[in-house]
C-alpha cells in the first residue's frame, strides 16, 4: 500500500438534516447517487447527526453506510451491523439538574420545550407543538413525564427547543459563560435548537474516532459535509470540510468550499466535485 495522499480522501462523513435532507426530511436520488458512486470508489460513507440514534438510523441505512453511526453529535457511536456501542457519554445528572433549574426560571419556562434523551428515547415535561413537530419530523414518540427531575439518569443530551431563535442565542450566550468547555459542550443545531451534551463530546471527536481508532486513517483522507454549528468541529477536523449553502455565514468562513443550497443537492455536487 502506498501512502495515501493529502487528497487522497477514503471516508466521506455527512450530517443529516440540512445537508443529505432538506425541507422534505428525504434523502434525494441525486444525492443517494453521488454517495453510492463515492461508495463504489472505495470511499467510505458515515453519518454524524445531532439525532437520536433510532432516529439516524433509517438514513444511515439508505445511503448503505457500513460504518458506524454517529448520533447526538457524537455522544452516541453505535455499529448497527453488530449493535456494539463504541462510546456513550452523558451530561452528568448534577449538571442536567442545574440545566434545568435554569430553563425552569419563571421567564423562560414558558417559552422552552425541554428534551432529554435517555437510552435512546425521548422524555419531555409536556408535549408542546415545538415537541410534537419535533417528533414527528424524527419518527419517535415523545413520553411525557411533567417533572423531568423524577427521571433520575445522566441524559445523552439536553436540548431546549423554541421558535424565538433570540431565546435560544440568549440562552446559549449565557449558559457559555456560566460553563467552560471542559464541564459542558454547548451548541446549536439549527436556530431554533439549543444543544447541550458532555464536554468531550462534539462531530469533530467523534469523527477522530472514526478515522483513527476504526478505519486507522489521518485527517487528510477526511471530507465532512455540513451545514451547522455543530458541524463546525467536523468541518475543521477533515482534510476537506464542505458547508452547505444554507449554513450561517460563520460556519461558511471556516470551511474549505462551500456547496450549494440542501434543496439544490448541495452534497451531491461536493461529492462529484471532490470525490467523482
């Protein structure tokens, strides 16, 4: 085997929604395509999403993936041919109980919808319409249990939902300089989504991981393929790091190339520009 070269990419990595799906929570067939042809080369496909495993899975098994997936940005690593988790890591429950006195203040208790998720399922105080389309957009059934304290466990993640994007910037600004980055890793998935898990978790790890530990490849033979803030660890790990044309302008400015819009089969251009 000869040394594989800065360009010489062997594993291809893609987020879920805003990326491979758009509006329409599908996967198109110019997109399945381009990733099948990818695949056919020789170059390997993994999913890494900030969705529930259960709710990654159909995808990952769409677009034929053999490696494992990637789900809570990373918290989550399962091998779904052998079901063999190879990493779990959850919000300690001490943390999980101050996350949520501080969602609970009386200004905002009104205005957030609050998910945990716990082995895989999703527990909610009630089912608001943020929780609902949530659900529905995912494929999980939400179980509703009013005082999330009284499920005593370490969640995967926390996320606060609200349809106000200043709530959750807010929120996000102001949880940051309550928490450094080595008790919690904080972020948004889209706008609208305010994301919280273990402070070693993130894309970015969690595609190391596969890289390193599973395929004993380097960065270089890397290509990440995202359109969010919780991609942006991903985006900087790879040899190559693509954002998508809908994605923020500050995620834009650390990526290699940007591809067009999801609704225009963004991927599937990166993936015959770079790959094909």
């Amino acid at each position: 085997m000869h040394q594989a070269s800065a360009t010489e990419i062997k594993l291809l990595v893609v987020d879920i929604d805003g990326t491979i799906a758009g509006e329409s929570n599908t996967i198109s067939e110019s997109v399945k395509q381009a990733l099948a042809q990818a695949q056919a080369k020789g170059i390997q496909v993994a999913v890494a999403t900030g969705r529930m495993y259960r709710s990654a899975l159909p995808f990952h098994q769409e677009i034929g993936s053999t490696l494992p997936l990637v789900a809570y940005q990373g918290a989550w690593i399962q091998d779904p041919a052998t079901a063999k988790i190879h990493r779990h890591l959850t919000v300690p429950e001490d943390l999980t109980h101050k996350l949520l006195d501080y969602f609970e203040q009386p200004e905002l208790l009104k205005l957030l919808s609050v998910h945990f998720y716990i082995n895989d399922q999703l527990y909610v105080r009630e089912l608001t319409t943020e929780t609902v389309t949530y659900a529905q957009r995912s494929g999980v059934t939400p179980i509703a249990v009013g005082d999330l304290r009284s499920i005593s466990a370490s969640p995967t993640k926390v996320l606060a939902l609200c349809d106000d994007t200043d709530v959750i910037d807010n929120l996000l600004g102001n949880l940051r300089r309550q928490y450094t980055p080595a008790e919690l890793y904080l972020t948004k998935s889209v706008a609208t989504f305010f994301e919280a898990t273990h402070p070693a978790v993130n894309k970015g790890t969690a595609v190391r991981y596969l890289t390193k530990e599973i395929l004993g490849l380097q960065p270089g033979n890397v290509m990440t393929i995202g359109d969010n803030f919780n991609d942006v660890e991903m985006l900087q790990y790879a040899g190559i790091g693509v954002a998508m044309g809908n994605a923020p302008s500050e995620v834009k400015a650390i990526a290699s190339w940007v591809a067009p819009d999801v609704e225009k089969n963004g991927v599937a251009v990166a993936v015959e520009k770079f790959l094909l």
